[in-house]
C-alpha cells in the first residue's frame, strides 16, 4: 500500500519519514488552529461584542505588520527550526496567558489577546515561516514534488475539523 501511494505520488523512499512528520505537523496545526478559530471569534463577538471588532482586525494588522519586520530581521540569522521552535513558543505563552485570563474570567481582555494571537503569530508568522522550514529539507528538484503532497495535509485537516 505504502509502495503505490508512494509511486503515485512520486515520494521517493527516503523522503518517506520526513515527509510522514512533515505532513502530520501540518495537519495537527491546521486542525487545532481551525477549531481555535472558531472558538476565539465566537468568544471575542459574546463576550467583546461586534462594535470592537473593526478595532481588533485593525490591531491585528498592525500586530502582524511588526511581528512580519522581526521575523525579517533574524529569518535569515537564525536556523529554520529553531525561528519556528521561538514562533511556537510564544505562541504556547500566549495561548497559555489568554487561557490563564479566561479561567480569572476576565474575558474582555482574553479575547482580544487570544484574536492577536490566532491572527499574526499563527496565521501570519507560522503561515510565513512554514515553507521557509520544510524547504530546508529538500532541495528544489524534490520540494517541487513534496510540496503539492504536504499541502493537502491543510485540506484534509479543513475537512476534518467540519469546515
């Protein structure tokens, strides 16, 4: 079975285990970030309110203008896996401070961090710096081909989280 789908897909033997860890982290992050999302967005309209959210979207612009200009500033100092090891490490940190104001029910202040958060560290830096990551592992030839594979970790992973 692993044979063909690997001739089908023109997956060489090698890059069978990279690529099996590759697409598994993808597909986790795309599953937890959807139903994250979907969490974050109905909490941030309950509890926040509608009338904040043109403030929210224009904060988190330009949040994600200077998390993008840090990241420029050391994308090509610092090796791939650890400027992503330091975007999911801030992350868990902020996940971990928006929760923390959750459970002290201070939900107006939560919801606009945890909406922050979602919108520039996971969608912007990590949406950024995930092809940076995985081409570093394959040289052009093969990421031409191990690309199309591992972006249908993102689809299988919508589908599954019912979006």
């Amino acid at each position: 079975m692993a044979l063909s789908w690997s001739r089908s897909l023109n997956v060489r033997r090698a890059e069978r285990p990279r690529l099996a860890w590759l697409y598994a982290m993808l597909f986790t992050s795309i599953l937890g970030c959807v139903w994250g999302e979907a969490v974050i967005e109905a909490g941030f309209l309950r509890y926040v309110g509608v009338e904040y959210l043109p403030l929210a979207i224009a904060g988190s612009a330009l949040v994600s203008m200077g998390g993008l200009s840090v990241h420029n500033l050391f994308a090509d100092r610092i090796a791939n896996h650890r400027l992503l090891v330091w975007i999911l490490a801030v992350s868990l940190i902020g996940l971990a401070a928006g929760v923390s104001l959750l459970s002290l029910s201070w939900t107006m202040l939560a919801f606009p961090l945890l909406y922050v958060l979602d919108s520039v560290l996971i969608r912007d830096l990590l949406n950024v710096h995930w092809p940076v990551y995985v081409n570093g592992f394959f040289d052009t030839q093969s990421a031409k081909r191990i690309f199309p594979v591992l972006s249908s970790a993102s689809r299988l992973a919508s589908r599954c989280s019912g979006s």
